[in-house]
C-alpha cells in the first residue's frame, strides 16, 4: 500500500450516472487487475474505494457509479484538482489460472476491473470472452472498449432492450472456457458461482471501514477461515465461498 497525490487528467460522464476519471501519479503499488484505491474526499471522514479500471504508466483509469455523497462529489471534481490516493490495496485476479480460455462477467459498475483483467490475459495470448450485464440499453458502458482490445464481446440486458435479453447467466452455456473472472452485485455473483462448470474467482463489494485490514469490519467467513474483503479479497476463489442465507 502507498499513499500518493494523483492529478485529474480527465473527468468524463460516460452514462447519466457512470464516470470516468484518469488520473496521472505513483502507480507503482498496483500490480494486479482487480485491486482498488482508496481516495480521500473533502468533507468526509471515510475515504472511497474504487475499483481499478485500468493503469498504463504514470495514468491511472477509474470508472465509478454516482451512489452517494462520496462519488457525487468526484463527479464535480476537475481537471488539475489533486487527490489523496491510496494504492495497491486488495489482492487482485490471478491471471496464472485462466488456462487457454477465460470467462469474463461483469455486472454494472463490476465491469470496470474485468478491463485491466481482459488487456492483460490477452497480452499473455489467452482468448478472451466478455459478458457485459446491464439493466437496459442507456447503461451500457465499455463495450467497444473491450472490442478494441480483442476480446469476444456479448451484452446482455434484463430488459432485451440491447443485446441478449436476461443476465449475464442466461449466455454461460453457449461459450467454452477453461477458467471464469467475474464482479458485480452478491445476487450476479452467487448465480454465477451456480451457473459456472469450471474454476474462476469473484470479485466481492463490501463496506469498508480502513481499507487496508486494520478495522476488521469487511470480514467474512470462507470454507478456510475469516478473511478480510479489503485485504485478503476483493478476489476469492470460487471452491472457498460460503454464501449467507
């Protein structure tokens, strides 16, 4: 974990609720797809944490969802404005296991990691699928993106107002893949660890208190004791996960 000052480069709404923001300083502490930052906001006592959308250099890509006072207040923020960052928190997807053919599922504002995770496994030369979920079409984020970089692309929508009409489930059985990735909403991800016929890892959202596992207050119980969301998570594999009734 580091704590550094990032500069907004850019802070740009791409749906009526969905933003994304690059920032440019120490990157250097992220190290995996799938970790989050944590970001100190004006006027609050808790920092934010955002997921990694994607970091190249010195910039730093975060796609966030406006749901609070917190992200209300990043969607305001500008070009040149400065922000308190902390780096490299959580553990990340790990992109060993993906085998030839990996599954990528992401649900909502759980799209935004899958991107760093998609770019990386096709530079390894592992064949990609991506099932994007959404509500309806006006949300959809991120799809020619994931095009652009190589990966086989599917939207899905619960309206059937673009795309394959139902969840990102409702596509599973019509694709090969050796290993799955997936993050968005607990419902998504416990219907996909039913669905899925392989291995994979699921990204979790949990409140967190500190961010970095000194307040215990994200842990959950898995088949191989307690772990903190925000330390030994976000990412757990499928065979540890006890779901709540």
């Amino acid at each position: 974990m580091k704590q550094s000052i990032f500069t907004i480069k850019t802070n740009t709404p791409l749906t009526d609720n969905v933003y994304e923001m690059t920032l440019t300083g120490d990157t250097s502490d992220i190290t995996a797809p799938g970790q989050f930052v944590n970001i100190l906001i004006e006027g609050l006592f808790l920092r934010r944490p955002i997921s990694v959308c994607d970091c190249e250099g010195d910039t730093l890509t975060l796609v966030y969802k406006v749901v609070g006072k917190g992200t209300e207040k990043m969607a305001s923020m500008q070009e040149g404005q400065a922000l308190d960052v902390l780096t490299g928190l959580g553990n990340g997807y790990d992109l060993s296991k993906a085998g030839k053919h990996a599954l990528l599922l992401g649900g909502g504002v759980g799209v935004p990691p899958l991107y760093m995770l998609a770019k990386k496994l096709i530079e390894n030369e592992t064949t990609v699928d991506v099932v994007l979920g959404f509500n309806t079409k006006s949300e959809i984020f991120y799809e020619e993106q994931f095009k652009k970089l190589g990966a086989n692309v599917t939207v899905t929508t619960v309206d059937g107002s673009y795309g394959e009409k139902g969840f990102v489930t409702s596509v599973i059985d019509n694709i090969d893949y050796t290993h799955f990735y997936t993050c968005g909403p607990e419902p998504m991800l416990k219907a996909v660890h039913k669905a899925t016929k392989t291995s994979g890892q699921l990204s979790f959202e949990e409140r967190m208190g500190c961010g970095f596992g000194a307040c215990m207050g994200c842990s959950c119980k898995t088949l191989t004791g307690n772990k903190r969301i925000c330390k030994e998570g976000p990412v757990l594999s499928k065979e540890e996960i006890l779901w709540k009734d």
